[in-house]
C-alpha cells in the first residue's frame, strides 16, 4: 500500500505545474497582461468547481474523522477563517481585478473544450461516477500534494506576482494561499500537508483492492494529461512574445 500511494505521489512530482511551459513562462516574468487575464478566465471554471467536487467525495466517506479533515478544507476554501484570509475562489477574482478583469468577465468565462475536459473528469470521479478513490487520487491529491511551485531561480509566484509585475497585496493574496514557498508562509504550508495526508490516509484506507489501486493510477495519469492539455491551451491562444510583459499600473 505504501509503494501504491508513493507511486501517485511520483506521477505527481514528474507532471507538477512546474513542468509546464504556461507556468513557466509565469514564473520566467515573461507573462503578458492577456496572457495573464486569460490564465484567470480558463482556471476559474474548474476552480470554481473544488468544493462541489470535493464535498461529492466526503458525501461517500463512512469514517467521521476523516470526513471531518474534508469538511475542514472545505470550510476553509469557502471561508478562509482557518488562514486569516477570505473565500479562495474571491481572492482569485482579485488576482484577476488586478490584471485587469472585471467581476462581469468572470460571469460567463470562455469553457474550452481542454477546461471542460478536465471539469468533466473532476465530476466523473468525485460525484459518484467511480468509486471515490479514484476523485482522492486525481483530484485531491493531485491539487493538495502538489510541490510548491517555484521557478528555477527559487522564485515562487507569489514572490513574481509581487516584486516582477508589481500587484498590490490584494492581487497577490490568493498566492499567498496556494502552493507558495515564500517565508512566513509556515502556517498555510500546514494546512495543505495536512489536505495531502487527508488524501493519503483515505487512499491507504479504503484504495484496498488491485483494481481499485489499478483505477485509481489511471485516473490520475488521466488527470495530468487533462490537466497539462489545458495549460498547453492557455498558452498557445494567450500569449505572443512580441507583446509587452505585464506590469502592474502600467
């Protein structure tokens, strides 16, 4: 089982966001005012979709204690009370105000076909489609043990989004809460090792069969696949090098 579960781990580490050209190019400050608005446009379908997706996988877990560490991440996403910060989803938005969207671009954002490709496997395995290991796998542990993403220079995007295109706090706060690897940031680093080992525990407890393990490595590596189709679509229809880099205020 251990050997199962740090196999997933693995499939991880080798595809993290890291390994993508759009995150690269995010974190190389070479990001582009539309590459950067268009980057909020097409992850704010599937990421407006978390809680659902992960509320759809506590719905069918039988042990409380556990149940409970979902229903705490939930509460957090929605809430922000366990961080000190506010509502994730809203904070995203904020980071999209500050590249220059407004709050009626993100009422009715663009769903390509590689963004409801991965919305639609995300519902397929945590809202009952499969059994709800396979939404632990490649939805929960693929979003909450991610490495942090940090550039080659030890850059995290909270410290570009800051100090390369200038956003203010508010533009830059979900950064602050999602996978960054900047000092002062211990606190919010625990509550995402404890989402990871959440996922890790469910998968060791109820993942308990060959075919069920079987299943579950395939929707991950399904999942990654989506998942970088989708980064490679924001890039090849956002950004051009010839236009400006982004800077905030200017």
């Amino acid at each position: 089982m251990t050997d199962f579960v740090a196999e997933l781990d693995r499939m991880i580490g080798e595809r993290k966001k890291m390994t993508s050209e759009l995150y690269q190019t995010i974190l190389g400050g070479k990001a582009t005012e539309r590459l950067l608005q268009n980057f909020v446009l097409h992850r704010w379908p599937i990421k407006s979709f978390w809680t659902r997706n992960i509320l759809g996988i506590a719905s069918r877990i039988e042990d409380y204690r556990l149940r409970v560490l979902l229903v705490e991440n939930i509460y957090e996403e929605e809430t922000g009370a366990l961080s000190n910060s506010g509502r994730h989803l809203d904070t995203f938005a904020d980071f999209g105000a500050a590249v220059g969207l407004t709050a009626s671009d993100l009422e009715n954002p663009p769903v390509a076909p590689e963004t409801a490709a991965v919305i639609e496997h995300n519902v397929r395995v945590c809202n009952g489609g499969t059994h709800f290991t396979e939404g632990v796998a490649s939805v929960l542990l693929l979003m909450e043990g991610q490495p942090p993403i940090v550039g080659g220079d030890g850059k995290s995007m909270l410290s570009v989004m800051r100090d390369v295109y200038g956003l203010p706090e508010k533009g830059y706060e979900f950064f602050v809460h999602h996978a960054s690897a900047d000092e002062g940031e211990d606190a919010v680093s625990e509550l995402e090792d404890e989402h990871a080992a959440a996922a890790r525990e469910l998968l060791h407890r109820y993942c308990d069969t060959p075919q069920l393990k079987e299943n579950a490595i395939a929707a991950l590596a399904n999942a990654l696949e989506l998942r970088h189709r989708h980064f490679d679509m924001i890039l090849s229809t956002s950004y051009d090098p010839a236009e400006p880099i982004f800077r905030y205020g200017q």
